[in-house]
C-alpha cells in the first residue's frame, strides 16, 4: 500500500465486507500515508437498517484507525428489507457529522439512484462495468451524466476474462 501511495496512486477503496483489509488497510496508513490519498469503504454488505450502517461506519473507523473517510458507499445492491430511504438518511447524517466527506452508491440502478439522490445527494456510483457487461449504459450511466456522479467501475476486468486468465473452451461451475 505505502509503495502504491509512493508511486502516486491516490485512490484506496475497501469495505467491511473484505474480511480484514479495512484493519490492514488502517496499518499502512499510519505515518502520514492517511493523508495522502483518497480512502473509500463501504457499509456492510447486507443489513442497511439506520443503526447497521452507524454501527459499521465507526467499525470502519475504528479498523482504518481514522477519524473520517472521504468516500462513504451503500455496498452492493439494494436490500428490499431496508428502504433505501431510510439507508441514505443515515448516511446523510454521517456525513453531516464530519465521518464522511462524500457518499457514494454501489450497483444501483438509475430508479434507485434517483430515490437515493432525492434524499442524500450522492457523488459517486459503483457499477459493475467492463467490456462484458454494459448493461448500465442505457440508462444508468445517463442518469450520472445528468445528476454529475462520478463512476468508480468495478470488475472492469470482468473478474479475470479480460485478462487471459481463462481459455477457450474454460468451463465455468455453475
């Protein structure tokens, strides 16, 4: 991490969901690392009810050993169990309590997007995109252009099949 950083790499985006890189993460930051980047995480992975995404914002602070993080994001898609209302209400108040410098979404598409915005403006998307899937041209990445929401793709390597990992002929398990 502290190599990335020295070789100008800005841009550090984690999640509680990543098992312990938040804490590995928070390692490699000490010793004036922390400022200079842009670090990014993402609540939960399952449960965004109000209490869960305050309870995992100061985890994430805690683990990362901050005090803020600059981009805040609902991960994955959304959870019908927890309005999304509800969700961004309580990342606008993070947000407004200085834990967060931004807000973000992740895999939502441009309907949801305009629930979220109507109630938090957010500043960035997190779509899955690449060379495979792009499905979100049509209508959510029109939806950003137009609100000016920043994307920060994921998967842009389709998860290995842009690379060579995989042959002709690779069967996939189901």
């Amino acid at each position: 991490v502290r190599a990335a950083i020295d070789s100008g790499i800005t841009f550090l985006d984690t999640a509680q969901a990543y098992r312990t890189s938040e804490s590995t993460l928070g390692r490699a930051l000490r010793d004036g690392y922390r400022d200079r980047c842009l670090l990014a995480t993402k609540v939960g992975h399952t449960d965004y009810s109000p209490k869960a995404v305050r309870e995992a914002m100061e985890n994430s602070l805690r683990a990362l050993g901050v005090d803020h993080v600059d981009l805040y994001q609902v991960h994955s898609w959304p959870n019908d169990e927890y309005p999304i209302d509800a969700t961004m209400e309580a990342m606008a108040r993070l947000q407004e309590e200085g834990k967060t410098r931004f807000l973000g979404v992740s895999n939502f598409n441009a309907e949801q997007m305009e629930i979220a915005y109507n109630i938090a403006p957010f500043h960035s998307s997190q779509p899955r995109y690449n060379m495979y899937d792009r499905e979100i041209e049509a209508e959510d990445l029109l939806y950003c252009l137009e609100k000016g929401i920043g994307n920060l793709p994921h998967s842009p390597l389709g998860k290995g099949l842009l690379t060579g990992r995989y042959s002709a002929g690779h069967v996939f398990p189901k």
